[in-house]
C-alpha cells in the first residue's frame, strides 16, 4: 500500500503521528526532512499545514491512539513503516519518541 491509498481517518492518524514526532524530537535533522519531504509529495498536501491541522484535530494522544485502531490492517504496515523512518531518520530515538512508537504499537497489536 502506498500512502496515496490511505483513507482520510488513515491520513489523519498519519500525519497527527508525524506532526507529534516532530514536536517531541525538536529539531529535523537532513535524513528526516527527506522523510518529511516524501510524505509531502506522496500525499500532495502543504505539510506544516496539514500536521498542524492533524495534531489540532484531536484533544489528546488518547483519542488519536483510539482514532487509529479503526486504521485498515495493511494501511498500518504503511504508517508503521513511514513513522519508524522518521523516528530514526536521525540515528537517535529519543524517549518520547520510543514512547510513542510503544503505545502505538499497543493500539496495534
């Protein structure tokens, strides 16, 4: 699965866990602005506009964790794929970022 062929709730979760990603690192080093880059141009979307939106469209981590276990099986592989990258991207993988990957990965068991 491509990210073109994510749904709208898919899409939203994605960029909401990219959105948070970037918040909690707090800088985007060269391998991870190629990340960034990649969904931009694989979505077709402004990307500071649409993670803003993402990150604002839920109240908390609780109900985008919640929103995402309506995410369809393969397009998870997908969104696994595309945030573990960008969570490494910069060699490092900060503890709220292994915090996130962790309670997403109990969201999707």
């Amino acid at each position: 699965m491509q990210l073109r062929d994510l749904n709208d709730t898919e899409r939203r979760v994605l960029l909401w866990l990219v959105g948070t990603l970037v918040q909690v690192d707090g800088r985007i080093d060269p391998a991870e602005l190629e990340e960034l880059r990649f969904i931009e141009s694989s979505l077709e979307i402004d990307l500071m506009e649409a993670l803003q939106s993402a990150v604002q469209s839920f109240a908390d981590q609780v109900e985008a964790l919640q929103t995402a276990r309506f995410v369809r099986t393969e397009a998870r592989d997908t969104i696994r794929e595309v945030v573990r990258d960008l969570a490494t991207g910069d060699g490092e993988l900060a503890p709220e970022e292994a915090s996130l990957l962790a309670a997403l990965e109990q969201a999707w068991p």
